[in-house]
C-alpha cells in the first residue's frame, strides 16, 4: 500500500511539473529585422517626425515628441545622416510613434511623401525610449548590411 503511494505520489509530482512547464509563459521570439532599401542607402539627409505631427506641434502628445527627439539624437550620434527640420530638405523621412503599447518607427523616401508608403518598418514594445531605442539600433543593423551589399 505504501509503495502504491509513493507510485501515487512521483505520478502527481511529475504531472504538476510537466504541467506548469506547459502552462509558463514563452518569452517572445526575436523579431526578425527587415532589409532597408537598398534605394536609400546613398540618402544624406533624415526629417523625423510623427504620424500624429511634427515636434512642435502643440497638439502633439509627449511621448511622441520624446520619440522624436529620441530618434534624432540617435540619427546625430550615428552619424550616417544630417538631421534636417524640414521635409523638403530630406531624402529620409522618419516617422514614429510611441504608445504604451506599442512603438513605431518606419522609413519613408522623402521624394513621394507623404502619399507613398514606408520602405521599411519596425514596431515593438518600448522601442524608443530615451534611455535604449532598440528599433533605431535594427534601422542602423538594416541600413549597414544593405550599404554592405
């Protein structure tokens, strides 16, 4: 009777630990970073701005303005292209947002905007805060393998 338990026992142990093992969360996957076009690989010149209006638009909400400023200071310390404060100037147009659940950034050729469509594009969950923007990181990783091509 005593052995039937112990049976009993080890069953039920290795059923709760199969199960939780089942039931744990799974840590998200990596998300693949996109190709940059390779049609802007020569741009020199980047405008940042959000979906939602530019930097200084008085309507515009915070995070997005931080995001902005956020990009720009990583385009400056990366120093592959001239941060520009007007569309016209641009060959790149940046655009961002920044939500809590989400952030965006996505690459427009500044010759068809705003009517085209992005050229490139990531999102992910806090993926441009002040302190680590990993979606600028991917663009820099996407824009150094098509210039290496």
């Amino acid at each position: 009777m005593k052995s039937l338990k112990r049976w009993f026992a080890g069953l039920l142990v290795a059923f709760l630990a199969t199960s939780m093992a089942l039931a744990a969360p799974k840590p998200p996957k990596p998300q693949s970073v996109p190709p940059f076009p390779g049609t802007l690989v020569n741009a020199r010149y980047v405008y940042v701005t959000s979906y939602d209006g530019e930097q200084f638009d008085p309507n515009l909400l915070p995070e997005d303005r931080q995001a902005i400023g956020t990009v720009q200071d990583a385009m400056q310390k990366w120093g592959k292209f001239i941060v520009v404060y007007e569309p016209r100037q641009a060959d790149i147009v940046l655009m961002v947002t920044s939500r809590p659940s989400e952030d965006i950034l996505a690459v427009y050729d500044a010759h068809g905007w705003p009517r085209n469509q992005y050229l490139w594009r990531m999102m992910g969950r806090s993926g441009l805060q002040q302190s680590e923007a990993p979606l600028v990181t991917n663009l820099e990783k996407a824009f150094d393998q098509a210039k290496s091509k």
